[in-house]
C-alpha cells in the first residue's frame, strides 16, 4: 500500500502535502526498518562466525558497553525475539507518527485541536455502533463534523475498529509490557494478534497495519485538501 500513497497529482494546499509527505516518508522509514531487520537476521543465521562476542558499542572497552556471544544471539533470533521487538517497537512508532500527522493538520485547516474534546459520544454524533476513547481517533471525527466533510472512510465504525486495535495494541507496549490486562484492551485484540493474554505480532502484522494507517489516512487527506480549494475559490 505504501507504493501507492502518493497520490497522482499534487494537493492543492502545499501545506498540506508537504505534511502528507512526511508522514508517508516516516512509515516507509519504519517499514525499511522492519525489512533490514528481517534480512539481516536471515543473513546473520547463515554466516554467524561461532565462539565469538559481538559489542553493541565500539566507544568504550568491554567491561563498559554491552556485550552478546553468538550463542545468546542465536537464541534470541531462533525463538523470534528479535523480530518480535522490532514489529512492537514499529506498532509504537506508526502510532506516534499517526498522532502527530492528525495535530498537525489542525492549523493547515484553521482548527482547534483542543475543542475536539466537546465530541465525547461519537454513537450519537456520528450514528456509529461502536465508540472510542482514543483522542486521536476523536480529533479525526471533530475534523469531519466541522468541515462538513462528505463520503469519507469514517462514516462508518470499520476504522474506529481497525485503527482502533493497532492503537490499544501500542497501548498494552507501552502501559503494560506486552501483558492484555485490561477489559477494553482484551475485546479490541484479535487472536490474530495475541498469545492468550500476551501481545503477539504475526509476519504481516506490520504490513497490514501500514495499510491500515495509510488507506485511510490518504482518503481524508484528500477530503481536506478538497475543503481547502473549495474554500479559496
């Protein structure tokens, strides 16, 4: 999806794609990272010299940088910690840079991000059958009521779901190590990312979160930038 996010004629608001720009760039970055380390795990595997210690940190002298043997490293790498600690540190980060793309379009649009607070109840508001907590997700519907936005990807509640899940995902990292503790938390995460009660990411995890952030993402970016030149003509 990141291949076709760009979209096939510049916005309107150089602002605004300026700022699209960056947050696409930023998840590809992400998914470069996530990529390198796949390869390079695959790569290490095949070619580990055996009997030998690898420094985290060329700085210092051994008794004062981190130190792994190829022993421990094989472990890590045979029982999926390494790539599992790279997707959850990718879910934190595309997370953050969801949230700070959404504040950043408030003053590109002429919005306060701080009254956003004032839509608490998005069933009623928005004839949802589900609602949110999430602030971020709720700044998005406050952007759509006040611009009076139309035939938009959340007139539904698919990405309150969707997004949703990645979000509580990242919260359950950050909050609780990985460990699904709270009720809210436990009906938002599928199976299809969970081991019982611990946050398990598959192999295309990453992948379709991605997808996720920017199919819709993209679609209201484009609503906003239809606004804008509406506004100046």
């Amino acid at each position: 999806m990141l291949n076709s996010a760009k979209f096939t004629k510049p916005l309107y608001s150089n602002h605004l794609q300026e700022c699209y720009d960056s947050y696409i760039n930023n998840l590809r970055q992400i998914a470069a990272i996530n990529l390198i380390s796949r390869i390079a795990e695959e790569s290490f595997m095949e070619v580990i010299p055996t009997d030998i210690k690898f420094n985290l940190s060329d700085n210092f002298d051994e008794s004062a940088t981190t130190v792994f043997d190829d022993n421990e490293l094989i472990e890590l790498s045979q029982e999926g910690h390494i790539q599992q600690i790279t997707r959850q540190q990718a879910v934190i980060s595309m997370c953050s840079l969801f949230e700070h793309y959404v504040n950043n379009l408030f003053p590109i649009i002429n919005l306060c991000g701080n009254k956003a607070k004032k839509y608490i109840n998005l069933k009623d508001d928005f004839n949802l059958k589900v609602s949110t907590g999430n602030e971020t997700l709720r700044k998005i519907y406050f952007i759509i009521k006040e611009l009076e936005i139309k035939n938009h990807p959340f007139e539904h509640e698919q990405p309150i779901k969707l997004l949703g899940q990645i979000i509580s995902i990242r919260n359950v990292l950050v909050h609780t190590g990985g460990v699904i503790s709270q009720k809210k938390h436990d009906s938002a995460i599928t199976n299809a990312h969970r081991s019982g009660n611990q946050i398990q990411l598959g192999d295309n995890a990453i992948d379709d979160f991605l997808h996720r952030f920017v199919i819709h993402m993209r679609v209201l970016t484009s609503k906003l930038d239809d606004h804008l030149s509406e506004i100046k003509a």
